[in-house]
C-alpha cells in the first residue's frame, strides 16, 4: 500500500472516528431531536455517492470510510424515526 493509500485512510479514519461521538450521545440519550431529517437524508445520500465513487475507483480508503460512516449515519437516522 502507497503513501496515498494510507493518507486516505488516515484522513477517513479521523472523519468516521469524529463522528462517534455523536452517535454514542444520540443512543444513550435516545433522543436526535437536534436533527433534521433533511439534514440525515442529504448526508446519507452524500455518503452513498461517496461509496458508489469508491467502488468505481477501487479506493479501500474512501469505501471503507463511507460505508462506515453510512451505518453510523443511520443509527442516528434510526432514533430519530423512532423518537416523538
């Protein structure tokens, strides 16, 4: 694996990991009230294209970030439906 292949990696592995957070708070507290569904569709469809671009270029890195991130997207996407 090149250096271009580990900078791409480093840089989705820091983004997903900042993202964590906010889903480990989103399902203790089992609240996403501070979310808009606009906002969760937009991102969920963003990181999709992300992925399918992954895959057309072969790039572990942007894959693997993305498809991470998704399932982490979703969770929140998850609570939200679920919450009143």
């Amino acid at each position: 694996m090149d250096s271009i292949h580990l900078l791409g990696l480093a840089a989705g592995s820091l983004t997903t990991l900042s993202f964590i957070p906010q889903v480990a708070q989103t399902l203790r507290t089992r609240s996403a009230h501070d979310f808009s569904y606009a906002m969760l569709v937009c991102f969920l469809a963003g990181l999709i294209l992300w992925f399918v671009y992954g895959m057309v270029r072969d790039d572990p890195a942007i894959i693997i970030a993305n498809a991470v991130t998704a399932v982490l997207l979703l969770c929140i996407l998850a609570v939200k439906i679920r919450s009143p």
